[in-house]
C-alpha cells in the first residue's frame, strides 16, 4: 500500500532474542537503512545488516525490527521478538579434542613420542582459514609440560569444506624427558585471523589426556 514515485525509507535494529534488548556488538547496537523509490504499490526491498560475529559468544538469535518512514514520520512497524521470519541464528564454533599415543591412551616411553590429538570442531565457516595452536600440559602440576625447559606445542591451519569436521594436531618429543609416570594433557585454542574463537583447556578432560 505505498505510493508509486513517493520516497520512503526502511530502518531496522538488531535485537538479541534471548534478552529482548538491543544486540550489542563490541559495545554497540547495530542498525541500518534503505532509502528507496517503489515503481508498484507492492514490492520489497533489502537491508542489510554487517558486524563482526567474533564478537558474539554464545549461540544467538537475532531478530531484526523494521520500521518505514516517509518524510521522518513513521508509517509502519514490524517488530515482533517471537516472529520466526525475522530471526536468525547465529552459532558459535565450539571444539573437543581425543588425544592418543599409536591410537592408545597410556604408552611406555621409549625414544621420540608422537601424540595425536583429534580436534572436532563445529560451526566453522566454509571456506575461511582457521589456525589450531595446542600445548602439553602436565597433569600433575597443572602447567605446560617442558623437555628441556620448553614447551612442547605444535599447530595446524586449515580451510573446512563442511562446517563440522575434524583436524589432527601432532606433537613430538624426546620421551627419554619422561623419569616418572606422567599424565599429559593435551590443551587446544582454535584462532581466526589471530582473533581466539574458541578453547578446549580443561586439565581433567580424559580424552584430553594421555598417560606415560
């Protein structure tokens, strides 16, 4: 129902579902316009919407409010926080590692130890390129595990084809640093474009953990 030739503009806002408020991002709301001239009572038009999803830290639905003006008064509203035609989900990249020694989790040292730890991962995006940065941890101390006074880290980057997957992250030392048994954890840290999106660190995660 709007007028052929009449100038109109749509305003819209991001709203966080879950709290019913404005989605902050990086401490500010997120808003845009179309400013557009109909040729028919009855069409549509396109606002679009652009932030920085590393800034959202947890699974979220967005809903955005729409409103249209003509000459700043405004005509109309949609601004429904359960309407399902509004929302989208934003979901954030989560992973879980199973580390092992020859595919086994407790290994006698003898010369050189590979541990392979399967990181999963979920809610990538296709496409971009992710970096994995690991270190050991030793259990017994909750601090980084040293041969020869370093640490043992190791990385991987990667470009996913699907948004869940799987990548191996490798770490090899001398096992002859090993005098007594020793419990190993593996921590893991996954980096877009040297921004942190996601960590698996925890020093009591069995799958984590391997046992020398």
């Amino acid at each position: 129902h709007l007028v052929p030739g009449k100038e109109y503009t749509v305003k819209g806002v991001l709203m966080d579902k879950a709290t019913g408020k404005e989605l902050l991002i990086d401490g500010k709301k997120n808003t845009s316009e179309a400013t557009f001239i109909p040729d028919e009572s009855t069409g549509s038009v396109t606002v679009e919407f652009t932030f920085d999803a590393r800034y959202i830290k947890e699974n979220t639905d967005i809903v955005v409010f729409e409103s249209l003006y003509s000459e700043d008064k405004e005509l109309a509203t949609h601004a429904d926080i359960e309407d399902e035609g509004q929302t989208v989900t934003v979901k954030i990249p989560e992973i879980g590692t199973k580390a092992s020694i020859d595919g086994k989790k407790e290994f006698t040292a003898n010369g050189d130890i590979t541990i392979d730890d399967v990181v999963s991962y979920k809610n990538l995006t296709v496409g971009k390129e992710y970096k994995i940065i690991g270190v050991l941890m030793d259990k017994s101390t909750g601090k980084a595990f040293l041969v020869d006074g370093k640490e043992v880290c190791s990385e991987v980057t990667f470009t996913p084809e699907t948004a869940d997957g799987e990548v191996t992250v490798s770490f090899t030392f001398d096992g002859s640093a090993i005098t007594k048994d020793t419990e190993i954890v593996v921590f893991e840290t996954l980096y877009r474009d040297k921004t942190e999106i996601a960590v698996h660190a925890d020093i009591e995660d069995e799958d984590q953990t391997v046992t020398i």
